[in-house]
C-alpha cells in the first residue's frame, strides 16, 4: 500500500504499508535512497571494465531495473546501442564514469535521503499547515492530476495588506499575483501568509 501526500511545501512524502521494507535499519534505508537516486553507481554493474571490457555485458534495451534505464538513456535507439557501445569503449573507464554520473543527475529520482533515512523522524500531520509556505499537507488521490496551489491552500479570502517584494508572479487558488517592487498591496489572506513565508513580503 503506497499513499502519497503533498508535504505542504516544495515536496512530497511517500508511504509505503504493511512491506519488507518497513522494519530496515537507517543504513539499509541509505542504501535503498542510494538506489533510488541512482547514486554511487560503478561502471562494472553497467558493462565495462578498466581491461578488455566486454561488448555483451553491456546493458540492453529489454532489462528492468536501472540497466533498462541506463540503456534507454544512453542508448537513444536499439539502432545506435551498438555504435554508441564502441564509442563508450574507445573513451575508456573514467569517461564512462562521467557518463554514469551525468545520468545519475538526469535520471534519478530526487529524494530527500536524510529524510529516508531517518527512522525518528516525526512527520508532519495531514491537515496541518506548513510554516514555510501555509499551504497544508494534505493526501493526493490522483498525484498525476494534483495541483498543491490550487488543492492545498485552505486560507480565507479576507483581504490583508503587506509591503510585497516579489520579483515573479505565482498563482494560488486559480489567482495571479506579482510581480510586486517593494510596494503596499492588498491581497487575500491565503496570498498574503504564502508570500511572507516565503519571506517575499511583511505586513503593512
């Protein structure tokens, strides 16, 4: 069982239920957020070697796990796969390294580790609100459709002035604001606490 809630501010926590993984220690959890981020990868576990690497260790199109996905990233196309294994053996094993890393950037998925790997960690409550943006936690039914600034900003509508210095425009609620220069303006209240959370704002 895996429920997903919007965390409030810029992320997510995800819950996973009643698995293998719930009774792990902080170091396998390190490890686990390690796999997940596609983060301390060495090019033996991809195919090549610092000697005579191999052309059929290489990973392949049809794999699962992060093989497969390296591949689809490196690779383009099963057409180029071929051409680009040469390339790849030709630039040697620290190059290949590099490649590794860069997909590790591109690739994988962003997590807070710390966060993962802390079995004390009190999480906030759902329903709470988040002193760094008074957006609330709340859970997401459907992540693919959730928009937080429009679903977990719960904030009455009075209106409330501050002096803004908000270089960008947001929206909330399905409002526009911004940009501000430094100015005294009157916003709803659910703009005005975002705003001086964020720290883009005080009250007038």
């Amino acid at each position: 069982n895996i429920h997903v809630y919007f965390s409030g501010n810029e992320g997510f926590h995800v819950y996973v239920y009643n698995s293998q993984f719930q009774q792990i220690s902080s170091r396998e959890r390190s490890e686990l957020a390690d796999y997940i981020m596609f983060r301390g990868v060495i090019p033996e576990t991809f195919g090549m070697k610092k000697f005579k690497p191999n052309r059929s260790s290489f990973p392949d199109f049809g794999e699962k796990g992060w093989r497969g996905r390296f591949s689809k990233y490196v690779f383009g196309s099963k057409s180029k796969r071929s051409k680009i294994i040469s390339e790849l053996i030709i630039n040697g094993y620290s190059s290949f390294q590099k490649t590794l890393d860069d997909a590790s950037e591109n690739i994988g998925v962003k997590i807070d580790p710390n966060v993962t790997m802390d079995i004390h960690r009190i999480f906030r409550l759902p329903g709470s609100i988040n002193s760094k943006s008074g957006l609330t936690k709340l859970y997401c039914e459907n992540l693919s459709k959730f928009d937080p600034y429009m679903e977990a900003s719960f904030l009455n509508d009075n209106s409330v002035e501050v002096i803004a210095n908000c270089p960008i425009e947001f929206s909330l609620k399905n409002k526009k604001f911004g940009p501000y220069n430094n100015e005294k303006v009157t916003v709803p209240t659910f703009a005005a606490v975002y705003m001086i959370c964020k720290k883009l704002a005080t009250l007038a």
